[in-house]
C-alpha cells in the first residue's frame, strides 16, 4: 500500500522512532515521531487559519533541523505542498540570495514562505517579487486551533517541490508525488536496498533542502520508523570530526555524505582528533550527489580503520532528483567494486576497456550498483537504442520513482521524460550488471555535492566591467572518477589588468552563487562568439579546454583548491 | 604588546595562506574573498584552525562578518584578551 506523507507519520508516531537534533553548539534534544505529529497538527491547523487550502504550495526558509521538519511536516499534514528552499548562509551574499530564490517562490507559485523569526524581516521582501505570496511568517509565531487528523491525501497529489539548484535563469522544481517518494524511500530502506529497520540508527549533517539530506535520511527514517541525529550542516563544515563524533556517541549506522565529506574528513581530521571515535556501528556509510572518487574512499577507509570503520560499509550510489532521489545503491556489505579502464577508449571509441591501475591513463571508477526492483535502467547510444556491455551511452531510467514533471514548464519535462523513461543527462556503461558513471551530457555543473547552472554564472559574469558582455561561457571540466571543476572563459575588452579581472569574476561569483570556480580563462575577441547556442559553444570551449588549445591573454591563474 | 602583536599576525598570516592552498602571500589587507578566495568551506576550515591554534571560540555568527585578514587579527585579539581575564 502507498502511503503518503502523513500516513507515514501517523505510523511512526505509534512507534519508538525519534528525529535527535544536535544544534551547531553541539547541544541535543530528541523529539519522538509521536510528539513531532502533535506539532505538525499545530502547525498544519494554524496554517489551514491563515487561509491556505489543500494543495496550495508552501515554501520553507528554515536553517535549523527542528523547525524544519516541523514545517515540513505541519505542510504535509495540511494538505499543502512543501518546498524547501536553500537558506541564505548557503547562496552568495543575501541580496543575492533573494534574487535567487524569487524565480524558484514564483515557479512554485508558492502562497506563503515558512521561516524563522530573524530571516521573516528580510524574507517580507518576497511579497513584491513573488505576487502569489500572501504571508511570511515565523513557524515558531504560527498559532491556531491544531487539526484533529491529517488532511487525506491522493497517492498521486503533489508530496514535494523539490529544486535542483537555486537557477535564476531556469529554476528547475521537480514535482513528486507521495507515490514517488513512497516508491523510491521503500526502495532505498527494502531488503533489496539498505534493509532498514527500526533499531538503524542514522546521522546526518546534510542540509535538509538538500534531497540526500531531506528524503534519503529524514523521510528515509519516518518511514522506516529509526531514530536518525540531525547535525547542523555548519557544524561539519567547521569540524568535520563532528560527524564522525556523532556517530560515535550514538552508534550511528547509517549515514551518506558526498564525496567531498570523505574528502574533508581524510585532510582534516588530526590524528589527535581520532582518540575517543568508534566507527564500528557504521554499518551503510553512503556516498552520492557528485562523482565519486575510488582514491577519497580508500584513503578515508585507510585512515579510519584503526577506529573500527570497515571498507565493506561503503554503498555508493547513483540518483537525480528527477527520480525522487536514489536510482542506484551498490549493495550494503561488500568491497568496493572499482573498474579500472582506459581513459583513451572511453573519450575516443565509448567502450570501457580494462586495464591494469598502473597502465597509463588508467581510470578508476566506482560501481554503483543496480535499479531497484520494480524499476529499469538502461543505457543508451544517441539513437535512443540501448548498448551493449561496456559501452557508454546515456543512463534512462524508469518506474514509480521519476518525477511528474517539471514545475510550470511543460516543454522541459517532455525534453527530459518519453515514453515513461526518464533521461538522466548522465552518461555510464553496464558492466556485469553494475552501472559505472563516466560523464554528463546534461550540462550542470555539480561543485561539493551543490548544482549550477552555467546560464547563472554566466550572467553575473556579463555584468562585471572589462567583460565583453555576452562572450562568456561557464562548463565543468569533467573528467571520469574525478569531481568536477568550473571553468568561466571570458572574452575581455577596455584595458583592466587580467588578474584584477579574474579576481573581480572570481568574487562575484562567489557572492552571488557561493561557487568558487576553478578557472577563469581571458581569452582573445572571438573566441567565445555568439553565433552558436549557448549549449553548442560551452561544449566546444569545453573541448578546446580540455586538449589545451584555448589562446590565452593572460596565464593561468589557479584556483585555491587545485594548489595542495 | 607590540612583538606580540606582531607575532600573532605573522602567525594568522601563515594560517591563512596554509589553509588558503595558493601560491598567493596574504597580508593584513588581503580580502578573504576576493584576495584569497575563500569560499564559505575554506572559511569554516579557518575558523577551526585558528580556534584549535589559539584555544577561543569563535561564534558561528562571526564566521561571515569578518572579511579581511586584519579583522580575522582584531576579532582574535579581542577573543584572547577575554580569555586571559
């Protein structure tokens, strides 16, 4: 039986399951699913007060867990649809902030946004830009007689809006149903996925409108009925041993991260730090949301072996959030399954062929396991047609986990899903039934587990005096096994000096979009052009990037993260 | 007071560049952001580093206020001085 978001919770509060949340002074308070309900009710009444009516979209502002999921919650409960939204500590500076979210208010043609009360005075400047919304509020200042029972719900009414990125130029908000995420979270927790169960204990530090962080371990446990510890996501970025305390402190077993997390802990947890860790209780330590690097995970598992974290707990995975969240987990239990291919072969024929770690241009990739059951994924060459083993083509996917479509954008949902399959944008090959990702046509660009869009950088990097307004293109330069890295080529004109150039895109970037890039390349009057689409031109500069041969006007200047 | 001082921001500066990973000297002017390029990442990165060499606390909240070397010295000194009563 489906169930939907509610129904979920009215099953979890007659169990012994608990959200546990720890503040980002290390601080902890555990509420029972029961008692989370009563609050949901609360809060789902006080909302139905204000005058929102079943189906109406709310969207949610909220940095700290509890509130969060109270909101969240409160929403479901109401009949409403909850939209998380990235909180401004995360996107840029804050005028920036608002500039990004407005789109993504107006897209979700949200009636209210759901915040805490230091962001509502800031958040009130919503109302101008986004005419839907009636209020903002406060979900600690909401008060009204509490619903007796949660509003019923259609399995095939919207759950979520869940956003990709914070896209100015095309916010991309995914709709899932409560079918969806009800398929996809069964999936994740059945015993063909993680085999969850009430005594799982998970830990996260992910941001919870983040879709890891919201259905993969929040949702994940409302469903399955475990307790799971919510840690403020800045809290790790400071001291990433924090993370690993916490599931020290309450046997943690389940927790996933991106690849950068492993990344963090390996450089810079101290040797000193590693007295009193007991990782042994992590039985499911995932990794998804960005390429995965075979060299993070056994340097991470090398490293903390001593304080009992075995190898066999890796479960990397595979997802979009166009198919609720997870499409693939390598099963729970097992080495790390690592291809080790021929970098030539697979740019230049699109076949992995094996070779030895040590020949040259090897490239270590990372299995990530198969489709759940009840769900299909394929591989398919650019005809549409699937290949054969070993050879790369796009990744489609199918079943009860892809989305309805795109919110408010009827022709980018029919580009993305025909015939029921759904185009992941990613590329890979089947090899022994396992699913290897070695690429991306799609062109977003996925930075410590965080999307963008190029068309956003680029346009605040038009604007920056001395740029040729128009002649910029932004990409990833990928490479298989390897995260990506964002590259801005600029075509200059007037006479500011290229590094004063560089450092000013650099930080506007940063302020606006809280990216920093790897490379800004100055190059000559030309090169970028304008004749081509914007999509065309970013895959050529992306090409000449990669074989070296972009004319420069000013060497390179490398970005922070390259220089270790 | 003044070697002292001296010695605390020579000491910043060298935290600074070690977490900055760039070929770039840092002085007191230097601009996290722009001069530098800290993302928020580096910045949490900093913070830790300089909590964990100075043995203070420094407030979440703060993180994002300071912009330049100098202020990431004076919100230091301020931290000590409480520190030492």
């Amino acid at each position: 039986m489906i169930r939907t978001v509610a129904q979920a919770l009215d099953d979890a509060a007659a169990g012994p399951g608990a959200y546990v949340f720890v503040d980002a002074n290390g601080a902890e308070g555990s509420v029972r699913f029961a008692a989370l309900r009563d609050s949901a009710l609360a809060l789902g009444g006080a909302l139905r007060a204000r005058g929102l009516e079943p189906g109406d979209c709310v969207a949610l502002v909220i940095p700290e867990a509890a509130g969060f999921l109270t909101a969240f919650l409160g929403a479901s409960v109401a009949g409403l649809v909850p939209t998380p939204l990235a909180d401004p500590v995360h996107v840029g500076t804050f005028g920036a902030y608002l500039d990004v979210i407005a789109p993504l208010v107006r897209a979700a043609r949200a009636r209210a946004i759901i915040t805490t009360p230091r962001l509502r005075p800031l958040l009130d400047a919503l109302q101008v830009s986004a005419p839907t919304i009636r209020f903002v509020s406060a979900w600690s200042e909401l008060t009204g007689p509490a619903l007796s029972a949660a509003e019923p719900a259609d399995a095939d009414a919207p759950a979520l809006f869940q956003f990709t990125s914070g896209s100015t130029s095309q916010p991309k908000g995914v709709v899932l149903t409560h079918a969806n995420l009800d398929a996809n979270i069964r999936a994740i927790g059945g015993p063909a996925g993680l085999g969850l169960s009430p005594d799982c204990v998970g830990v996260s530090w992910l941001p919870l409108f983040h879709d890891m962080g919201l259905i993969g371990l929040a949702l994940c446990a409302l469903y399955h009925g475990n307790i799971t510890v919510l840690l403020s996501p800045w809290a790790f970025v400071k001291r990433p041993v924090a993370w690993l305390r916490a599931i020290t402190r309450h046997r943690g077993t389940i927790s996933f991260a991106p690849n950068f997390a492993y990344e963090m802990c390996v450089r810079r947890v101290k040797d000193a730090e590693l007295d009193g860790l007991d990782l042994s209780s992590w039985r499911v330590a995932g990794c998804g949301a960005e390429p995965i690097q075979a060299g993070t995970l056994e340097a991470f598992a090398a490293k903390f072996a001593p304080v009992g974290f075995r190898a066999t707990s890796f479960v990397p995975a595979y997802g979009l959030a166009e198919h609720t969240l997870a499409a693939t987990l390598a099963p729970p239990g097992r080495d790390l399954r690592v291809d080790t291919v021929r970098a030539s072969e697979l740019a230049a024929r699109r076949r992995a062929v094996p070779c030895s770690s040590d020949a040259p241009g090897a490239l270590r990739l990372v299995g990530c396991g198969r489709a759940f059951p009840e769900h299909a994924l394929r591989v398919v060459d650019d005809r549409g047609h699937p290949v054969g083993e070993r050879v790369v083509g796009e990744i489609l996917v199918s079943g009860p986990s892809v989305m309805q479509g795109y919110l408010s954008a009827p022709g980018a949902t029919a580009e993305v899903i025909r015939d029921g399959w759904c185009s992941t944008g990613d590329l890979g090959y089947l090899a022994g039934g396992e699913l290897y990702i070695c690429g991306r046509r799609k062109e977003t660009i996925i930075v410590a587990g965080r999307n963008y869009f190029p068309q956003d950088l680029e346009q605040v990097v038009n604007r920056v005096p001395g740029v040729r307004a128009g002649c910029v293109a932004a990409f990833a330069a990928t490479e298989p096994g390897h995260p990506d890295r964002a590259v801005v080529v600029v075509e200059t004109q007037g006479h500011t000096p290229g590094d004063l150039l560089q450092a000013e895109v650099r930080r506007r970037l940063l302020q606006a979009t809280g990216l920093a890039v790897h490379e800004i390349v100055l190059v000559p009057k030309g090169t970028v052009g304008r004749t081509t689409s914007g999509k065309l031109r970013r895959v050529e500069l992306r090409e000449r990037y990669a074989a070296g041969t972009l004319v420069r006007t000013h060497p390179r200047a490398r970005s922070p993260q390259e220089v270790s | 007071m003044t070697t002292r001082g001296l010695s605390l921001e020579a000491e910043i500066i060298a935290i600074v560049k070690r977490v900055s990973r760039r070929p770039v000297e840092p002085t007191a002017a230097s601009d996290l952001e722009l001069d530098l390029g800290f993302d928020s990442l580096l910045r949490y990165e900093l913070i830790a580093e300089l909590e964990d060499r100075f043995d203070v606390s420094i407030p979440l909240n703060d993180i994002e206020t300071i912009r330049t070397v100098a202020q990431v010295r004076e919100h230091l000194d301020a931290l000590i001085k409480v520190g030492s009563g």
